[in-house]
C-alpha cells in the first residue's frame, strides 16, 4: 500500500504544482529534495537517539548538497538526487543506519514518492525547456 500511496501522492503534488505553476520556481523541486531528505532526521528525533541523529542528519546533508547544487545549476541534478534518496530509501538506508523511530511502510513510500518525483520532474525538463533555463 505505501508504493501505491507514494505514487499517487507524487503525482498528485506535482501535477498540483504545474498546474498552479508553482514549479515555473526552480525552487520548487529542490526544497522538494531538502523536505524528503530531513524526514529521517525527524523520525530519529521522535526515537531520542542523539547518534542516529547525527547520522541521519549527515545522509540529509549530501542531498542538501544536491539540491542546492541544482537550485544553482541544472536541474537535473535535482532530479538525480531525488531518484538516489529513493534507491536509498529500497536498498540502503537500513544497511546504512538502524533507525527505530521510522515507520515500517516508510521506505516504501518515501522511495516511490522519490522516484515518481524525480520522473515527473525529468519528463518536465524535457518538455518545458524554459524549466531548466529559469535561473
């Protein structure tokens, strides 16, 4: 249920932010990036644990990096990082830090919102050329 959720809700934002051309900002997709990134920040805050806080707030900052690298430049960048956090999210977050705070489901829907996200946002760069030229 969470991969189906993810995915409708993914799409559902987007084509709300086209649609109010909330996403002519080239804000909009990056702060996108930096939200996702930051909940499990939040969730190893709900659990108390000052390590796994401090772990996830590291992971957090590489996409921080990304999306504020393709706020400046190009992006796809930010459609790259908002795919990588949701392989992260399938494959590797629980390899890379125990997390108890998180849901059970939250992987798989973070990570389908991830990627729904990040092809929602890549089929727009490749219509709208205007998107990318935005800066």
């Amino acid at each position: 249920m969470g991969y189906v959720i993810g995915l409708v809700l993914a799409l559902a934002v987007s084509v709300y932010a086209t649609t109010l051309r909330l996403d002519r900002d080239r804000a909009f997709y990056p702060t996108v990036l930096v939200v996702v990134a930051f909940y499990y920040v939040l969730f190893a805050t709900m659990d108390g644990s000052g390590r796994v806080i401090i772990i996830e707030s590291v992971l957090a900052g590489v996409f921080v990096v990304a999306a504020s690298l393709g706020f400046r430049g190009s992006l796809w960048l930010v459609a790259a990082g908002l795919a990588a956090h949701g392989v992260m999210d399938f494959f590797f977050h629980g390899q890379l830090v125990v997390n108890p705070g998180m849901p059970a489901w939250w992987p798989a829907f973070c990570g389908t919102y991830d990627v729904a996200a990040a092809g929602y946002l890549a089929w727009r760069l490749t219509r709208v050329p205007t998107l990318e030229r935005s800066r």
